[in-house]
C-alpha cells in the first residue's frame, strides 16, 4: 500500500474527529451546512454530508428532521466513543481471556489500579 493511500486515510480521520469535535462542543443537533462552517475548512457542501451521513450509517451520530434535510448529534459523548471501540476491538477475537491478560499486563500500575477499583465497585452495584 501505497504511504498516500495511508495519508489520505490519516487526513480524513482527524477530519472525522473534527467533525466530531464540533458536534460535542455544540451540544444540540447541526446541519452539514452548520458544521462545515463551524470548521471552516472550505469543504463542499456534498463532501460534509457525506462525511455526516456515514458517520451516522455506523451509528456514530443520530439525525433528526429539519426543514431541509437533517441535523446530527453524536450518540455518545468522547468516552463512550472510546469505550464502545474498546468493547468491539474485544469482542472481535474469540480469545478473549488472552487479549484482557495482555491488556492488563501493559497497564501502569495506577491505571492497573484504577481498573481494580472500578471493577470493585461494579461489584456492589446492583443490577
């Protein structure tokens, strides 16, 4: 593969994030119009929904009716979008008992212990 092919994925994922970015710090619902110039980038109008339709075709954002189209907001706020890519990286290899061993032997020992304390406290919640 070809190192443009890997800039052009690079270029569109900090776009993504962006994106993203913009929708978290609005905290309410944006058109592509909104969004693209929020950003500022200079993107066509086209290109900006496209980017937003896909994002929401993966269940990355809700969209709601406007007048003229849609408006979009993310589903989770950052976090919950870094825990779900966690939860799926997980769940995509049938050796799961290997991959959290591995994981949790590369933690630092505060976040290895942060884990420890989470986990606890799971334990006394009910439900």
């Amino acid at each position: 593969m070809s190192g443009k092919g890997r800039e052009g994925r690079r270029q569109h994922g900090e776009l993504v994030a962006d994106v993203l970015a913009v929708l978290w710090e609005a905290g309410a619902p944006m058109t592509a119009q909104q969004v693209n110039a929020a950003l500022d980038k200079g993107l066509a109008r086209t290109t900006m929904g496209t980017i937003l339709s896909r994002l929401y075709e993966k269940g990355t954002l809700r969209r709601v009716p406007v007048t003229r189209g849609f408006a979009y907001e993310p589903v989770h706020d950052e976090i919950g979008l870094v825990a779900g890519r966690m939860r799926r990286e997980l769940e995509s290899d049938p050796r799961r008992d290997l991959v959290l061993k591995r994981f949790v032997s590369s933690l630092s020992e505060d976040d290895e212990e942060t884990l420890r304390r989470l986990l606890l406290e799971a334990e006394g919640e009910p439900g």
